[in-house]
C-alpha cells in the first residue's frame, strides 16, 4: 500500500511531528490554511471515520482533543476548527482530522461551503427520519 500517511507513521516520509502517541500521531500539515494546522491520524491504516474500529474512536478522538488544546494554547489562537471528510475532498486516504486554529478576522468565513436552507419543514423531517432509519439499521 503506497499511503504516505502511513509512510509518516513508519517514520520513513519526513513531516514535523506535534505528537506521537499509541493511538494517533499528529503533524504539521504540508500546504496549511494558517502556520499550525495540524493533521492527526490514526496510528493503523483506516480511510474513514466509519472503519476505525469503535474501541479505537474514543482513544483517538482524545489525541485530537489534546491536539486542538495545544493549538489554541500554543499558538495564542482564540479557537479552532476540527473537521474531517471522509472519501468526498480526502486527498489521503487515510483517515485524517484537521485541527486549524482560528482568531477573529482571519479570512476564514465559517464552513468553506456554501450552505443552504431545507424547502420546509416536511422536507428537514424527512430527511431526518431516513437518518434515524440508518442508524436503527447499524444499531
């Protein structure tokens, strides 16, 4: 498998590594939105959020906690922004969390999509309803 996010946790690609940790490693990402955006992935090879195994999310999940803390204090950044997308706009695929850090002002206007409205209520309630039905069907 040619991953160069794996590669980075083998150690064998060069990145500048924020954090080393059994369930994720953390690094500076190459092409940053502001200096200290960081990616924090997991440790093993999983492409999305939906095949990390469920006893790996809660101990991942806490390294990009720490990750999105350390930002913010170590940066003087009045906050941050935490996404990831899975397959759509993942240039890697390995599952990676962006932590960015954000101040007032700083260019970035809230989501970087444009964002719409449902038709109606009827609309938003069906839509909710399928989204029930899915998760009812993964329990």
């Amino acid at each position: 498998m040619d991953c160069v996010f794996c590669a980075v946790v083998a150690g064998t690609e060069a990145a500048h590594r924020v954090l080393d940790e059994e369930a994720a490693v953390a690094f500076l990402d190459r092409r940053p939105l502001f200096p200290g955006h960081v990616l924090v992935v997991p440790r093993a090879h999983h492409r999305t959020l939906a095949d990390l195994p469920a006893a790996e999310v809660g101990p991942f999940f806490l390294q990009v906690q720490r990750v999105a803390a350390a930002v913010e204090r170590g940066l003087g950044a009045a906050g941050s922004f935490v996404a990831a997308n899975n397959r759509i706009s993942q240039s890697v695929p390995h599952l990676h969390v962006h932590v960015v850090p954000r101040n007032p002002k700083d260019g970035l206007r809230g989501f970087f999509w444009p964002r719409g409205k449902y038709p109606d209520e009827a609309g938003a309630a069906e839509v909710a309803e399928r989204l029930r039905a899915a998760l009812a069907a993964t329990g």
